[in-house]
C-alpha cells in the first residue's frame, strides 16, 4: 500500500490513489492509441494506478484503450468506469456493466458510478448496483454530478448509503462545491472525485499560477494539481493521452503549497460565499 498521504480512503476503508488517471476525450483519434496506451501504463508505473473511464467515452473506445493498457496488469489497477443515465434501469444497468466489462477485459469493475441523474428512478439504478456487486462485477458502486440535494436523496434510499463516491468536476476556477456539497461528502465520508482538475488547461495562463509554479520550481499545471490534491477526501483524475504530461501530473504530488501560495490562490479564484449550481463541463 502506498503511503497514506499519497492514498485516500473509502467507505471500505480501503485505500484508493489520491492521483488518478481519466480517461475523457482519448480513442477520439486512432492515430493517438499507442501513446494513450503508453501514458496509460506509464501512469500505472508513476502509481497514478486508479483509471477512470465510461461508456459513455469515444463510445466505448476509451474502455477498449483502457483494456489493452492493463492488459496483464489488472491486479495493479483500480478501475472506474461509469453507466450513461438512459441506460441505467434495473435491466440496462446490468447489461451496460457486462459491456464495459467486455471491453475492457476483465471480470469485475472496481467501482461502477452513474454518469449524471437522469430521468430513472434513483432506486431502480441502486437495485442494479447491489444486484452487480452481488454477482461478483462490481466491487463499489458511486455517481457523478450530484449535487447535495442528490446525495441527500440517494443516501435515504434501501442501500443508498453504500454510495463510495461522488465525481464532480473541480478546479481553482470551478469552487462551487467547497460551499456546501464537500463538506457533505466530508462528514459523511465519502470521497470527492475531482474530474478536470486543471480545468482542461484554461486556468493555467493565470500570473498568479505561474509565479508560484515559478517560486517552487513547479509546473503552472503542477500548482493547480497540488492545490486540488492538498483537500482531505478529494482525489483527482486529470487526462493525459501523451506520457510527458502524466509525468508532469506525477510531479503534483510532490508540490508543497505554503499558507502564501494558498492565500494568493484564494485571492486570484475565491472560494464560494453562497450556493453555486453544479459545474458540469
């Protein structure tokens, strides 16, 4: 197991890499697979060994990418996949799952979300969840995009309290959910998964990032990483389809960001004063 610091916790109480690995916008172009391979297994080499993908993704050609990157190396991988919401009743849940385990290649998903709400019943995708981990295909199951008044929903439901994660999209310039959803997900201890956390590249002309990335001799992407990563319970699944850049990732956690550069931070993107609506994209 990884040192503590470098892992975060989940309901189970296992431990999980606070630095992941997504996998969004890769399979788009078949002339990127061999390096979307390489930065793949690169990252499980780094101990970036937590995988993020969905079916929803370049229809299912992220998981097929995924699959041949952890090809013989499934027992060094955690692996998140996620079911789209019009697939995801009691049935179509079910059948979604045997699909990306098909593409993927293997016999079981680590942990299995659902994308976003949709208009199926809460009820009817936690079924589904429970019937698959029952069955031995999914060890965890957990959402994306839910909001508190979801969370809230979902955990008074029969096993809805099972949930072991929510995937939100998260940066210094998206700080919505500090306000009121994180700190729901603190206290009850479920994680916080942070998709784009450097926000697709956008926030990293700032000044302010560079001149901390400058003062301690990191990585514009590195500072916005690392002020993601320092959070308790929040992990974090930048994309990277080229191995320089997952190296790059790598580095964020060993940035130490002091009380100033946090403070200069907070002035530059301030954190949240009142309820924000969920950032999504």
């Amino acid at each position: 197991m990884m040192e503590t610091t470098r892992t975060i916790v989940l309901p189970s109480g296992e431990h999980i890499p606070r630095l992941g690995q997504g996998t969004w916008h890769m399979a788009e172009n078949p002339l990127n697979r061999t390096k979307e391979v390489s930065a793949l297994r690169l990252g499980i080499d780094l101990g970036m060994s937590l995988i993020d993908t969905a079916e929803m993704y370049a229809d299912g050609g992220a998981e097929r990418v995924v699959g041949e990157a952890i090809k013989g190396r499934r027992d060094e991988t955690f692996l998140v996949s996620k079911v789209l919401p019009q697939n995801a009743t009691r049935h179509g849940t079910v059948a979604a799952c045997n699909r990306s385990l098909a593409r993927l290649g293997v016999d079981e998903i680590d942990l299995y979300l659902l994308h976003w709400r949709g208009a199926v019943p809460l009820e009817e995708t936690v079924d589904a969840f429970e019937t698959l981990v029952g069955a031995g295909k999914i060890r965890y199951w957990g959402v994306s995009n839910f909001d508190v008044g979801d969370m809230q929903e979902l955990v008074d439901l029969p096993n809805g309290a099972n949930v072991a994660t929510d995937q939100v999209l998260y940066n210094l310039a998206r700080r919505g959910i500090e306000f009121d959803l994180m700190p729901l997900c603190q206290r009850s201890g479920v994680p916080v998964m942070a998709y784009s956390p450097i926000e697709q590249g956008r926030v990293l002309h700032h000044v302010t990032l560079k001149t901390i990335a400058s003062r301690l001799g990191a990585t514009p992407a590195q500072v916005a990483l690392a002020w993601v990563l320092r959070q308790d319970g929040v992990c974090a699944i930048p994309q990277s389809g080229k191995p320089e850049h997952v190296r790059e990732n790598r580095g964020a956690l060993d940035v130490r960001l002091t009380p100033q550069d946090l403070a200069e931070l907070d002035e530059t993107f301030p954190p949240p004063d009142s309820k924000q609506p969920l950032a999504s994209h």
